[in-house]
C-alpha cells in the first residue's frame, strides 16, 4: 500500500486552506449562500468552494477563450471561470434543468459576466455534438450525471485543441471507486477513471481537491 503523505483534512484544516485562497467575490459568495438556502437537498452539487479559485487559475493558466462546461448546476463553476476569461472570451454552459440554471442566470447578470455565458438547456451529449468537429475548445470542465463521463470524454477530446485542458469533477466519488461493491454511479466513475488514465491522446493527473479532480492536456 501506497503511503499516503498528506494529513486528515479537519474542518480546521479546510478552514485553514480556504483561509490562504484568493477570496470569493461577493457574488460568487452570494451564490454559495443562496444555493445552500434555497436548495438545501441538492446543494451538495455546488462546485466546492476551492474549486472556484482553482478553476479560474487554470484559465488564465492556458489562455482559454472558449470553454465548454458540461453540468453548470446554480452556476458557480461557470461564473468564476467566465470572471477568468479575457476579452471576447465565451463559455458554453451546458445543463438540463430550466430551474437550477436560473439561480445561475440572475448571479452571471449579476457579476456582470453573462454576455460571456451561453447557456443551452439540453442533453449535454446532444448539445456537445451538435458543435464543430474539428478541435477548437481550450477548457472543459465537466461536472454532471456520472454514467455519461465516459461519452463526454469522447465528444471533448475531438474538439479540444493540442493543449487543451479537461477537469473532471468527483473521480474520488467520495471514496465509491475503491469500494468492494460501488453505487451505480461510483462504478460508472471508477469505469471513467480506467477509461481516462489509458487514453493515449491525454495527459492525465487525479489530485485529491475536493472529491477529486482529474486534469488531463491534449497531447495528440
């Protein structure tokens, strides 16, 4: 067995590292706090709060000027990422539910960025394949129902230009991908993990952010 170097995350801990973050503009607080109120069942979906910070870095990281998003939720992955982009900078924001998009939709107004978020309300596989084929995406970020990882995976990697950067939310499944016998779901991300890790056209790392990141560069 691995030994594993890094300490228990405490809730002093976690306080500790979000303490040392950029701190969250306040409409990116804002929307944390509404989703907790207003979605108390569900709020859990919401990209972690660390991940906000972490994800605008990595645009301005890689340049990024168009950005898919596949599972947007109440729409705080999408704003800090949006906050990121430069100039003449679009992101695609892909979702099924009319309802949670609409916290989304008021906060990306809000913050001034919406004229940069283009929100399309379908199956995010049919939305994904209805864009060009040829490569010409710099960032995807994808956070959505977990039997489709693998299906997104193969529309994104075609389109994502040499260079370009996939982060895939909640590899860890909240430790369900070393379980005996997984959830469904847990399965379908453990599936995914294999499934990523073995594709010659990616570099691919899996960091233990939040429930788990993989971030992965097209290299061929």
């Amino acid at each position: 067995m691995p030994e594993f170097k890094g300490p228990r995350i405490t809730p002093e801990l976690y306080a500790y590292v979000l303490a040392h973050n950029p701190p969250l503009p306040p409409e990116e607080r804002a929307l944390i706090d509404l989703t907790r109120a207003a979605l108390p069942a569900v709020a859990n979906k919401q990209t972690a709060e660390e991940q906000a910070p972490l994800l605008a870095l990595l645009v301005r990281l890689t340049g990024a000027r168009h950005i898919v998003e596949v599972g947007t939720f109440t729409g705080l992955s999408a704003l800090a990422m949006a906050r990121a982009l430069p100039a003449g900078g679009r992101l695609i924001a892909l979702d099924i539910s009319e309802e949670w998009t609409a916290y989304a939709r008021e906060a990306w107004a809000g913050a001034g960025v919406a004229d940069r978020v283009e929100l399309r309300i379908a199956p995010a596989l049919d939305s994904l394949r209805a864009m060009p084929e040829e490569p010409h995406i710099d960032l995807a970020f994808v956070d959505a129902d977990k039997d489709n990882y693998i299906p997104y995976w193969e529309e994104l990697v075609p389109r994502l230009r040499p260079g370009g950067l996939i982060v895939v939310d909640n590899v860890l499944f909240s430790g369900d991908v070393v379980a005996e016998r997984p959830g469904p779901a847990g399965a379908a991300v453990k599936e995914f993990n294999t499934h990523a890790a073995a594709d010659k056209r990616m570099e691919s790392v899996m960091i233990t952010v939040a429930d788990g990141l993989t971030l992965a560069r097209r290299v061929g």
